[in-house]
C-alpha cells in the first residue's frame, strides 16, 4: 500500500527563539492521522559541510587543477644543449648600414636575435661589415614537451590520442587520411574558385566552433539544473516581496524634455573627442605645408621615454588584473559546476544505499563494465611502456658519454641532448640551420635522446612512432590501431554482459529469484570473461631488441632520422687558423730522411708539381674548373657591360666602390642586419593557391662553394657580387620617373597610333624588362607593323628610354623584341638540357611526358646557332619558320625553364583536361612623381608566364626552376614568383 506524505513547515518555540521546521503528516491504514516533526539529522548537515569544503577547497587551489603543461616553462620550452661531434664552420657577416650589398643564405633582423644573450654578447666583439669565420661547437635549442616522451609516459592514452587527432587534426598524418585531408572540398570546380578549401581546413574550422561550444558543458548542465528544480525556492512568493519591488515615487515628466539625457561626462567626452581630431587636422595640414628643406625639422623627443615606461608599466597592471579576474571568473563556473555534481554523487550514492535490492545489480554490472574497460585499455599502455624502456634503454647504450654527464650533480647539470653514432657504411646528416618558417631551426640528424639535470631521459615523439612501425615481430605498431583493437575487445565484453544481465533478470522474474541472488548471479556470469582471460593459454610474442632483425630496423631508422629544433641561442667563436709548429715539422722530416719513409716520397711528388710551369697549371685549372652556367654568364656579362664605367674612380681620386662593404668573398651564411627591427618574413607566394617554402626558392649551392655543411638548405637571395648590380642601382632599376611615361606616350603617338595607348604600361614594362636583361625578349600579341615598331624602337633608342641594342625578330605572323645578347650567349652554349626542360605534349600521347633526347636538343641548338644578331645597331630580321617548332622555340627564346613540344603534324595537344601548375614571375615597379609632395606609387606586371603538367612538376623540376628564379632575382630583388593549379578544357599552343 503506497504511503502518501503531506508536509508544511510550522514555527515553533526554541529557547525562546522562533524555528521553522517541516510538520508531515500521512494517513495510517487503520484511518488514523499521525503528524511527525522532521528534525534534522547531525550526518545530513555534516554532509552539507563537506560539500561547502569542497566549494572552497576548488576556489582556493582551483589554480592546481589546470594542466600543467598549459603553464610549465620546462614543459612549453626547455632548453637542451647538443654538442657537436664535429665543429660546424660559417661565414658571418654584421652591418648596421642599410647600404651593405652582400649575398647571404640566412638573413637575422634586431627581432630574430632579441632572445640571443650569448650571442649578442659575442656580436659586440666582432667588427662591422666585414665577413668573419666562424665555428660553433655546441647548439642551444628550445624543446616543448609534447614534442618528446619520457620512460614511463608513452602517448596511448584514449583520451589524449582522440585529442590529438580530432581536436588538433593529427589525423591528417595517419595513412587512410593522407589523400582526403589534402583534396578540395570544391572538387572538380576547384580552378573557379579563388581561395584554396580542403576538408583538413574544413575540419580544424569545425572543431574549433565545436569547442566553443563543448568547453562550457559543465556549465550549462547546472543552469539546467537550477531552471528546472531550483528556481522556484529562490524566488519570491509572498505579496510582502512582490510589494517591495514595486515604486510608486511620483515623477513629474515634462512632456518636452528628451526622454533621454545624457551625463556631463560623456558631453566632455564628445567635447575632447571633437579638439583631438581638430588638432590631428591642424598638426597635417602644417605638414603638407612645410618647405623642402627638411634639414630643420627635429623630432620633439623629450619625456617620450617616461611616458613610454610608464605606459607600459599601466598595460603591464592592467594586463595582469585581466588574466587573474579571468581565471578566477573561471575557477567561480568550476566551483559551482563541481559543488552540484558533488551533491547529485552525494544523494545518488545514499538513494543506491536506500534502495540495495532494486539497484545493487545494476550497479555491481556498472561496476564490472568500468573494470574490463580499464583492463582493455592498460593493456595496450602496458606493451608500450615496456616498449618505450627497451628502446631508451637500447639508446642509451648507444651513446657514448652518457655516464659521464649523468655523473655530475644536478646544480652542475644542463639538460644536453645526445646524438647518435650511425654505422660505418651510412654518412652523418649535416646540420643545417633553418629560416623556412616563423622561427630559426636547426636541422640536426641523429639526435635520439634528451636528457635533463635530473637524469630524466626523453626521446622524440616522431622516433617513437618511427619505431613502433618498425616490421618485426613483437612490434606493437601505431598506437591508434591498438586502441582500435583494444575497442572491439571492449565492446564485445560490454555485449556478453548484457547478455548475462538480461538473462538473469528474464529467469529472476519467472522463478522469483531474490534481489540478492539475483546480484550475485550477474557478478558470476561477469567475471567468466576474466577468468576465461587469466586460466587460458595466450599466444603473445614478446619483442626481443637482441636479434638480429630488430638491430636493422633501429639502425636503419637512426641512420634516416632528422629533425628540425628551434633555435634558442647562438654559441659561436671565431674561427682563427692553428698556428703551425715549425719545430714539430723539422724534427718529422729529419726522421722521415733517416727511416726513408713514403712520406718522403709524397713531399717529393709535392715539390715536382710545386716546381711545373705555370702555363700547365693554368691548363690544369681550367680543366678543373665547372663549366659556367650560361644564364649566369649572360647575367654578369651584361652587368659588367652596364656598369663598365661605374667602377672608374671619381675625380677625388676615391673609388665609389669603397662606399659599400666589399668583400673579398661576397657569399656568407649568417647576414646580421642591425639597421632594422623588423622580422625576417619567410618568402611567400603571392596571389597562389598553394605555398611553397621560401627555402626551395632560393639558389642552390651551384653560385658558391659553401665551407659549412649547410648542403641541405638552399641560400636566400639578395644582392649581389663585385660584377653584378649593387643594391642602388637594382634600387634604381625598379624605379621609374613620371617623364619617361611621357616620352613612351609620345613615340606611341608617333609611330604606332593613339589607339595603341590602351598598350602602354604593357609596352613599357616588358621593353623595359627586355633591356634590363631581367628577361631576354618579349613577344607582341597585338597587331603592329614590323616597320614601325623599329622606328618606334630606334626612337626609344635615341631618347634614352631604352639603354642597350635591341634587335627585332618578324617569325611569320609574330613579332618579338629580342636583346641580342641572349642570342650570343645561346649560341655559345653548348648544354641545353641544362637550362631547358622540354615536354612532349602531342595528341597522341595519353599523357605529357618529359623529353631527354639529345637529338632534340641537337636540332633545336642548330636553329638557334642560324638566328642572325646585331650587336651595332637596332636591327630586324625576318626568320624563316619552316623547319622551327615555333611553341618549343619561343620557350627557349622568351626565358622559360620549361617548354613544350610536339609532333607539327596537327597543331592538337594532350593538356586537355590535365592538372596544370601556372607560374607567374610578377616584377613591382615604384612611379616616382615630378612633384615631391606627390605621393610615389608602385605597379606590378607579369615578366614571364607558363605551365608545366602538375604530375611532371617533381622535386627535379623544382630545383630547376629554384636554380632560374634565383638568377632572376640577382637582377632584380622585386621579382616574385606565385603558382596555382588549373585544370581547362582545352589549351592552344
């Protein structure tokens, strides 16, 4: 029979004082009413103290509860020292002056080396604009702390492996992912659309607006809590409430007064707002005013240093005041979060308790899935863990003076990071300094094991992984798809469980089995599977790392592992020659006479060829000696042909040279620029859909032999060498006077007609880019008179718009504007496959193909060598085109590193449809004004334009092209290169 409660709260007298309690009453079966006094119950409110505890225990150390690895210096950054086996040679080059022209392969601004204390301190030994040796014995570089594991951590945890992967997209990097994270959500539509989409974008984009939403979870469950069962204790019932907030003050409202008026303070606000902005105007129109002597005018620099210190110190208070009124706002959600799930455990717990024999099974099954999920998953961290210790352990073993640092106490300890010895038959992987990215990196090869001031051993995270795929048996594999597997188990357990719980349910309802039995009946039938786990043979391999198959593998992984750190400091010395020690050489060929040894024989042999001709070691030399590439040979012929007089000294007797740092070798590797503070920005690809890095667009070793074994990374470019243009005359190059467009403006007039006027930024650029030797000729796709764009050229000539010989090629139906130079220098050339990359593209191919005949070349070298040039004067010459393939031929002739070519039969091709990567080399050209209040403006036009077949595009024709735009960009630093992937339906050649 159901017993039915009904409960009011009474006052009743305490000591004198009024109490409220609750009064209830219920109905007895024999229709007596019985009323009790709820009084309460000393464990209920001992119960609710320890819930306030704990509120404020999580208030007061709710700081300890964030993850440390969130605010750890040790774990966002720690700093290892790696000493080198072999000392790591440079060249550095320091300046302060903004005029310095020298070619480097790694530029550091005042900002890159702000952090540097070891290294500026050793700048300030060093002299100015002069190129130092240096050597570096050990590196300085920062370790965040997810990025290496230690002994007993591997990353196996669930929770932390579906982090990763959803959360911070490392799922891109597992193998079934690869290919889909990369492509296009727009799919076939991909070349209409200008900003490049892929599903990994998409995903990272999704998680973040999900984590927004997910973090505050806790949060929203208790609003929901308190709307749904706690609102109404809290509000107000009673007329005596509801009256309180009810005014009925009389307010004498003039019906012409603003229903709104505004306080004094922010009329004074509007008021100081309106002087500021007049004074602004006030203070510009002055200086748009001033004269052109600028030499009067000074900064007002007095107290900007106090209030710059000043106001940095307020933005650091209040900076401050921010970050703790946030953390606290936060630890307040938690602490109230944590207090109503503390309560709902609390009461669940006792109503569990209450009612044993309704609720126990379920919670004994609770209980069992809890258990079997925890074994599952221990399991797999488990094999990792004794993984992880055996590889560390082998590492260990491995490195040579281990002992000796660990040895010392910790205060005498810095964390060093060890490199590992590979075999014999494989060479070291040199250490290459990086600038690709936000940051300076080292590239080191081998280097296996970190370890800290207190003996702690680390090994990087991506050897980890290297390892756990190495193919020999006992190998665990990636960890994800041991989790995988550890989850099938898991869900098959939690399926036989219940199983066992409907089963025993079903035949305690049919035969009136107790709660109890039937409790214990659900714990027999869930522990079968763990008595079938520990009582029945398993077939598990163990990894033995003594075989001689697992010894391959490791080797084989150490000989491959490279890894790029960041740079935390720069250790360097100068590196001064040992003096030689005369005594030690005497006293070595005395004995070397005595004993007759072959030593004696190879200084003899020395002396033979010390004591040759000259004229045969000159013969010797040039045999020796590379062949020069064509394209840098024209580059610089025509730079010295520019600036022939620019080297004669002026009439102080002074040479002008002398003005700018000139070295004697003119190509360092570290180029310090003190005169700004601005940040090295990588260079980027601009108006492209894909990013290329900024280290494969720069100039290979084949400029420079390179001292250091910096042979991975390529050098940046900048200018220049003693022959080649200096930084103002490239300056002056790129610049062009607002009279030159009226000159242009006029000859087009003259010779070409008005309606070519619509043609002229067009004209200029590429004429101008033509006679600059920036690109070797230009083909006019409009329709002009042979005839007349050679007076319009001789006129160009002749009023000084044009400064060297141009020659004018009429091939068939095209005109070209063509430097003579290039021809001359392509005759001469004697390796075409060199600079050139031809494709085959004809219809009856199924796909573009990469041609390597050197009968082609042969063919195409001959009609180059019967182009007649005219060195003397503007000349034009009309070319018979019957044997030329005229696509393969403009290719050579206008620049491009990569041509096309097909059968002349049909003028078809096979590009349709094909993925093809469009190269643009854009060049910005600075308007300067004749008036110099006038603002200066800057334009830019594509210099070259061409396509290469995306699946021809490997890192082969990447290092061409790299090795083209470099020389490119010697002449001319405002070039930029930008590329994106098109796919047309048809292409015309």
């Amino acid at each position: 029979m159901r017993v039915v409660f009904a409960c009011n709260s009474v006052v009743k007298n305490y000591h004198g004082y009024g109490k409220f309690i609750n009064r209830c009453c219920n109905l007895e079966p024999n229709g007596q009413l019985l009323c009790t006094d709820q009084v309460e119950d000393a464990w209920i409110t001992l119960l609710y103290v320890c819930i306030t505890l704990v509120k404020v225990m999580v208030f007061l150390f709710g700081p300890l509860m964030i993850p440390s690895h969130m605010y750890d210096v040790s774990y966002m950054a720690s700093q290892y020292v790696v000493k080198l086996q072999q000392e790591l040679k440079m060249k550095l080059f320091v300046t302060e002056s903004a005029q310095t022209s020298v070619r480097y392969k790694t530029r550091l601004t005042i900002q890159d080396i702000s952090e540097w204390n070891k290294f500026q301190e050793v700048l300030g030994q060093f002299p100015m604009d002069e190129v130092i040796p240096i050597k570096i014995q050990e590196l300085k570089i920062k370790v965040k702390g997810k990025r290496v594991i230690p002994e007993n951590e591997p990353p196996t945890g669930l929770l932390r492996t579906l982090f990763d992967n959803l959360v911070r997209c490392k799922v891109k990097t597992l193998d079934p992912f690869n290919e889909c994270c990369d492509r296009s959500v727009y799919a076939k539509f991909e070349p209409q659309f200008k900003h490049k989409c892929t599903w990994h974008m998409c995903a990272q984009t999704f998680i973040r607006v999900l984590m927004v939403f997910l973090i505050p979870i806790p949060f929203y469950m208790r609003i929901f809590l308190y709307y749904q069962f706690e609102e109404g204790a809290f509000k107000p019932t009673l007329f005596y409430h509801a009256r309180n907030k009810i005014d009925y003050k009389e307010q004498n409202v003039d019906d012409e007064s603003p229903l709104i008026t505004r306080k004094p303070s922010v009329v004074k606000i509007k008021k100081i707002k309106k002087n500021i902005t007049k004074i602004d105007k006030t203070v510009h129109k002055r200086l748009m005013s001033i004269s052109e002597n600028e030499e009067h005018i000074f900064p007002c620099t007095w107290g900007s240093g106090t209030i710059y210190n000043l106001r940095r110190f307020m933005v650091q208070i209040l900076v401050g005041v921010f970050c703790v009124s946030c953390l606290y706002s936060f630890i307040l959600l938690a602490v109230e979060a944590t207090g109503i799930f503390v309560e709902i455990m609390a009461f669940t717990m006792m109503g569990i308790i209450v009612n044993a024999g309704s609720t126990l099974r379920y919670v004994s099954m609770a209980l069992l899935v809890l258990v079997y999920m925890h074994d599952c998953y221990n399991n797999v961290y488990e094999s990792y863990l004794t993984f992880n210790k055996a590889v560390i352990d082998d590492i260990m073993d491995r490195v040579e003076d281990l002992k000796t640092v660990a040895s010392l106490p910790s205060s005498m300890q810095e964390s060093i990071g060890f490199t590992v010895k590979p075999v014999e038959a494989v060479d070291r992987i040199p250490t290459a300094f990086m600038f690709d990215k936000t940051e300076p990196r080292w590239r080191i090869g081998h280097l296996l094991l970190f370890l800290d001031s207190f003996d702690t051993p680390r090994i990087p995270l991506r050897l980890f992984k290297k390892l756990c795929e190495v193919r020999v048996h006992g190998a665990p594999g990636p960890v994800y798809i041991n989790l995988l597997r550890a989850t099938g188990k898991f869900f098959i357990i939690v399926v036989f469980l219940f199983f066992v719980m409907i089963v025993v349910m079903a035949f305690g309802n049919v035969h009136q089995i107790s709660s109890t039995n039937q409790t214990l009946a659900t714990l027999a039938g869930g522990f079968v599977p763990m008595l079938l786990k520990n009582i029945l043979p398993r077939k598990s391999v163990k990894l033995n790392l003594k075989t001689l198959s697992f010894k391959g593998q490791i080797d084989e992984v150490i000989c491959e592992f490279k890894q790029n750190w960041p740079v935390c400091d720069l250790v360097i010395e100068k590196d001064e020659p040992e003096p030689k020690n005369d005594d030690e050489d005497q006293t070595s060929d005395i004995a070397d006479e005595k004993i007759g040894s072959p030593e004696l024989k190879r200084k003899k042999s020395c002396e033979s060829i010390l004591d040759a001709k000259p004229e045969d070691k000159e013969k010797e030399k040039e045999k020796e000696k590379p062949k020069e590439n064509i394209l840098e040979k024209y580059m610089k012929e025509n730079a010295e042909w520019k600036n022939k007089d620019k080297d004669k000294k002026d009439g102080n007797g002074t040479d002008d040279s002398a003005r700018n740092s000139i070295v004697d070798e003119n190509f360092v590797d570290l180029f310090v620029d003190l005169s700004v503070a601005e940040t090295s920005v990588p260079w980027q690809m601009h108006g492209s859909t894909e990013s290329i890095a900024s280290a494969s667009m720069l100039p290979d070793s084949d400029f420079v032999t390179m001292e250091s074994s910096f042979t991975d990374t390529m050098p940046q470019i900048t200018v220049v060498n003693v022959n080649v243009l200096s930084q103002k005359e490239m300056m002056a190059s790129c610049a062009l006077d607002l009279h030159i467009y009226k000159d242009w403006c006029s000859l087009i007039d003259q010779h070409l007609g008005r309606k070519m006027r619509h043609h002229l930024t067009e004209l200029l650029h590429n004429v101008t880019a033509v006679d600059q030797a920036i690109k070797p000729s230009y083909l006019l796709d409009f329709g002009i008179k042979a005839s007349s764009f050679h007076h319009f050229v001789e006129d160009l000539k002749r009023t000084g718009c044009v400064k060297t010989i141009l020659n004018i090629y009429q091939m068939g139906t095209d005109l070209l504007v063509i430097n003579p130079r290039c021809i001359q220098v392509l005759q001469q050339c004697t390796n075409l496959e060199s600079l050139y990359i031809p494709t085959d593209v004809s219809s009856g191919l199924a796909k573009p193909q990469t041609i390597k005949r050197k009968l082609l070349f042969e063919e195409l070298l001959q009609s180059i060598k019967l182009l007649p040039f005219s060195l003397d004067n503007i000349s034009m010459f009309d070319i018979d085109v019957t044997d030329m393939n005229l696509t393969t031929m403009f290719g050579i002739l206008l620049g491009y590193p990569f041509t096309y070519w097909f059968e002349r039969e049909t003028e078809e091709n096979c590009l349709s449809m094909i993925p093809l990567r469009c190269l643009k080399v854009t060049r910005t050209i600075h308007i300067q004004k004749e008036n110099k209040t006038q603002l200066n403006s800057a334009e830019s036009f594509n210099v070259f334009s061409f396509s290469v077949p995306e699946e021809l595009f490997d890192s082969t024709a990447e290092d061409h092209l790299n090795r083209w735009f470099s020389q490119k960009k010697m002449i001319d630093s405002s070039l930029q290169l930008s590329t994106q992937t098109e796919i047309l339906p048809k292409v015309a050649m």
